[in-house]
C-alpha cells in the first residue's frame, strides 16, 4: 500500500515537472518513434556510418547516435546486424 503512495507521488511529481510517462503497453517495432524507425532502418540496411546518415538526414551525429541508442534499448538488439534481424525490410530511405 504504501509502494503505491510512491508510485503515485512519483508520477504526479514527474507531469508537474513536464515529464512523461512511458508507454509501456507498446513494445517491439510499435513502440519505436518514427525518427527512430527510419535511423534504425537506414542503420541496419545500409552500410552508411553514423555521420553519413545524419548528413543524409539533415540532423546532427548526435540524434542519431540518440535515436540508435533508443531504437536498440526498445527492440532488445546490440549491433546493426541484430537491428537488421529485428526491423522488417522495407522501403529503406535513400
């Protein structure tokens, strides 16, 4: 009982800050963003390096480092050869 105190207490105080809370009723593919979606695809279906795809997506080396750190925590993966057995081939961006 008193764990859901907390609970509560810490998500009230997380929204207060403007904080959000996570969905964790998504998972696999469906919970990655579509940023993260199309990094991760460009990652595991190309053989361009982490620079070469922030060029091609006009954002910094950074993000996508971010958004290949996200991708990979969400899907359960560790390299760019498990993210391509994890993501669907699709029409890979350019």
């Amino acid at each position: 009982m008193r764990v859901a105190l907390l609970v509560d207490r810490a998500k009230t105080e997380l929204l207060t800050a403007g904080g959000r809370l996570r969905d964790v009723s998504k998972s696999g593919l469906e919970s990655l963003t579509a940023a993260e979606y199309r990094v991760a695809t460009i990652a595991a279906y190309s053989e361009k390096s982490t620079k070469q795809i922030a060029e091609q997506l006009y954002v910094t080396r950074r993000t996508v480092e971010i958004h290949l750190a996200n991708a990979s925590r969400k899907l359960g993966v560790r390299d760019r050869r498990e993210l391509r057995a994890a993501l669907p081939r699709k029409a890979v961006p350019a």
